[in-house]
C-alpha cells in the first residue's frame, strides 16, 4: 500500500530530515518529497503527501505547484499595448485617442499587475484627476482604463465600483447667436467660407463633416446632403436635410 516516511540524513552542513513516499508496495519505486533543516517542517511535508495519497492523489502534482513559485505578473503597460494592438473594430484616431486616455492610467499605475488595482486606489486617482482636468476628461480616463481592465479579464472591475465616483459635470445650456448676430457675422466674414459656414449652421454639421463633402454627397432637388459612414461620430451613414431656399 501506499506510504509516506521521513528519514535523517548527516550532511556537512547539519542534520537534514528527507521526506519520501511510495504510490503502492515495495514493488513502487521511492519518490523523492523534499529535504528539511528541522523535523517539524518534515512532519508537515510527511502529513502533506500521506493527505494526497489518502485521496487516491499522485502527490507529484502537488509538489510541482509547490516548488513551481507565483506566476509571472503582467504589468498595466504591457496590457495597454495588448489591448490597443487587440481594437481591430476601431480606426486609427479612436486608437490614438484611447492611448491618450490610457497614458495617465499607465503614469499611475504603469509597472503594477492589473489584478492587483483596488478601488480605493482608483477612486484616489479620479480624484487626483479632478483636480486638474475637466469632468468629462476625467470621464474618458475612467472609462479607458475600464475597458482596458476588462481586456485583461479583471473580474470583478474595480474600476467598474459605484464608490469610484466621478465628478460633477455642470453643463451651461448654450446661447447660440441670434438672427442679427449670425447675419453680422457672415458680413464680416471672408466670401470664401461664408457658404461653409452658412452649411454648417443650417444642417447642424461638424466642421470635419462639412469640409470633406463631395459633389456626390450633395442631393439638390431632395435638398439634402448626404454624411458617408467615415465622416460620421458614430461610424454610420446619415441624411441632413436642408431648408429650401
């Protein structure tokens, strides 16, 4: 039957203490356990084994895991770049765009394992954040650095937590320019991109969503013109219909 014995052994260095076992009866071969200074760090080991081979368990696992050490931690920086270089759904300024929001993440927290982040810390960051920069850049900090977390498999997010709180946003209700003032503005503007902007104000357009209409794009009779899916925020093609003249 199986069996488990701690034999002393005399070194040049001390007494030593060798655990061995056998998976079955004399005809098994003796396995080697580990070797100990004293005879109470051998009895742990001894009792280790006799627990795995009681279980019908080759203990040679067991002591592979033992003897194997922690694994090798990845850090924040390196999963930022995994996680960038993984965004084949995106285009390359929305890249450029999460490597900016990343960055101060990675000042923070660049060398440390992403599992081993806690909330505590990343709600001190945001608040740090608060400090210097804008409510809604502090919000696509946070939001960067949530999607790189679940990237990485950090389950569950800490980055996610309702206690890392965000700070209030207080947005002005505009006032945009009355009818005089649009009309003074076109006078003193130069006739070159007096239609640009005349465009831009009628359709509701964004500036990079007017300069780069084309002939093609413009539907004169429906009086409307057309916004191509790279033109668009929201990577969709769209319709903006324009007052008749």
């Amino acid at each position: 039957m199986a069996s488990t014995f701690i034999t002393p052994r005399k070194t040049k260095s001390g007494r030593r203490f060798v655990v061995r076992y056998r998976l079955g009866g004399r005809a098994y071969p003796i396995q080697h356990a580990g070797s100990f200074g004293t005879l109470k760090e051998a009895r742990i080991r001894r009792d280790l084994i006799a627990g795995e081979l009681a279980a019908s368990r080759n203990p040679r696992r067991l002591l592979a895991e033992l003897t194997a050490g922690p694994p090798p931690t990845t850090a924040l920086t390196t999963c930022r770049d995994r996680f960038l270089a993984s965004r084949i759904d995106i285009d390359a300024n929305t890249i450029r765009n999460n490597r900016t929001a990343l960055k101060k993440a990675c000042e923070r927290f660049g060398d440390r394992d992403p599992a081993s982040l806690t909330i505590a810390e990343i709600a001190e960051w945001v608040a740090d954040l608060a400090g210097g920069y804008k409510p809604g850049t502090v919000q696509l900090y946070l939001i960067a650095l949530r999607l790189l977390l679940d990237h990485a498999g950090i389950d569950p997010n800490p980055a996610r937590d309702p206690r890392v709180k965000l700070p209030k946003r207080e947005r002005e209700e505009p006032q945009p320019p009355s009818g005089e003032q649009l009309l003074a503005i076109l006078d003193a503007m130069s006739g070159r991109y007096r239609l640009l902007f005349v465009v831009i104000e009628q359709g509701a357009l964004r500036l990079g969503e007017a300069v780069n209409l084309r002939r093609a794009d413009v539907d004169a009779a429906g009086s409307r013109l057309r916004l191509p899916r790279s033109a668009t925020k929201r990577d969709r093609a769209r319709w903006v219909s324009l007052p008749q003249c």
